[in-house]
C-alpha cells in the first residue's frame, strides 16, 4: 500500500489526508483553530502559528502517521500524537520531554523513534504501536536533530549538535543499534540532518545551517569514512533524498 496516501500539513495543526492518485480528499487528522496566528497576504490563510504541524511520519503503508508540532520547544509540551489514518483518532500520545525534534517509523512500521529532550540534554525513545515506551537512549547535554533507520530497522541513523548556541566542535553523526542504545558509528561532523540509502550501504548528511561549508557528505555505512562530497549549494541545504538505487540525490536549499 505504499504511495496509497498523501500528507500535508493544514490549518490549525492538523494534517489532510489525499488520495495519492486522483488527489481528493480523505480526511483530516487533529487540528484546531489558531485565532492568534497573524493574518498572511492571502486571504483566508494565517501566518505559521507554535501549533502548526512541522513534521509528519507516516509508516510504510500509511495506515498510522505521528505529527510534531512542537516548534523547537515553544510549547514546552514535548508530545508526540499518532493517529489512525482510517478513522482518524488519536490512538496515543507519546511524551519525550519539553520537546520533540524529530520522528521516524522503523520499515516495518513497528517502531516510533522520536528524537526529544528537555534542559538538561537530548534523548532518542523508542514507541511500540500501541504507545508503549520500549527504549530510551539519553544523549546529556547534547541536542538530537534528525532521526532515520537503517533498511534492517535495528540501527538507527541520527544527528547530534549543540543543545545551545551553535558550536561547530559539538556535532556528530551516530548510529546506533537502538535496541541495546550502543554505538556502532560515531563521526564527528556538522550535519544537522542525515539520510541511509536504501540498502544500507552508504549514509548522505547535509551540513548544519550555521557551517562554514553547505557541502554533502556521502559516508560508508560500514566504516563510518567520507566517500565523497558534493559540492555546489551557495546557501544552506534544507533537505536532501536518495533514490532506490543509491546512485542518484535530490536536495533542496536556498540563499
């Protein structure tokens, strides 16, 4: 069922739900009204407000999607709420702190990774489907930003930097065998977000917003060294996808 369903965030916090192929719609998931979200330049539309959605995770057949809205900790609420996409109710609530950066499926779709946090340092915890906490892996002192498994769904690729001000020396490239919280890799580099391709050879990072340098970096999952850069973005990269093949990488950014 993969490609079934369509996710795009909407109003209020909420997520509409389309039909992939003929784009009509669905439903819609959560949401509420946002009266103090500042009117935009087109009408009817508001400016983002703290609880728009910023994130959404959907597992592989698109039957459960997790939504973040937490803005980076402006709300202070570090919640997680995964939704039935069929008859669309909140199954549960996932708490991870004050506040959640990031969330991911495993490829079976049994598995929740959500990357969040409070004051004292960031955390990666694991969820079942029924919203059972079965793993937390504590990163003190430091801040996780993205999260994404491994095609075997045991490891888990993330990326780590400052839980303050940006400090180039603080960031790190880890992967993780997420059922015990050891590290099998950990490379020190200014990637804020991280990308395995899909048979697990080879790991893409975009570099940090704030880095000197906005180059790719293309790693060896195995030994955990560069394979190549890629050069050729004269602002920061927002987002980055590999293709199935592993020979062929989109990215997006801006200046």
């Amino acid at each position: 069922q993969e490609g079934r369903y369509l996710f795009t965030t909407g109003a209020g916090g909420s997520v509409e739900v389309w039909n992939a192929r003929t784009l009509a719609p669905v439903r819609t998931l959560g949401g509420r009204a946002s009266p103090a979200a500042p009117a935009s330049a087109i009408p009817g539309v508001a400016i983002g407000a703290v609880d728009d959605v910023s994130h959404i995770a959907p597992t592989s057949d698109g039957s459960l999607v997790a939504t973040l809205n937490d803005q980076a900790g402006v709300s202070g609420e570090g919640v997680v709420p995964v939704w039935d996409v069929a008859t669309g109710d909140k199954l549960f609530t996932a708490g991870v702190g004050t506040f959640a950066n990031h969330a991911e499926w495993s490829p079976d779709g049994q598995v929740l990774a959500i990357a969040g946090g409070d004051a004292d340092g960031g955390s990666v915890t694991m969820v079942d489907r029924s919203g059972r906490t079965i793993q937390v892996i504590p990163v003190p002192g430091l801040l996780v930003g993205s999260l994404a498994f491994m095609p075997d769904g045991e490891q888990l690729v993330g990326t780590v930097e400052a839980l303050g001000p940006y400090d180039p020396a603080a960031g790190r490239l880890i992967v993780w065998q997420w059922r015990t919280g050891t590290e099998v890799i950990s490379i020190d580099t200014e990637a804020w977000y991280a990308v395995p391709g899909a048979t697990g050879e080879v790991i893409v990072t975009a570099p940090h917003q704030q880095a000197e340098s906005q180059d790719l970096t293309v790693w060896s999952a195995e030994s955990g060294e560069a394979v190549t850069t890629l050069t050729g973005h004269s602002g920061s990269v927002n987002f980055l996808a590999l293709d199935r093949s592993e020979t062929r990488i989109a990215t997006a950014g801006g200046d």
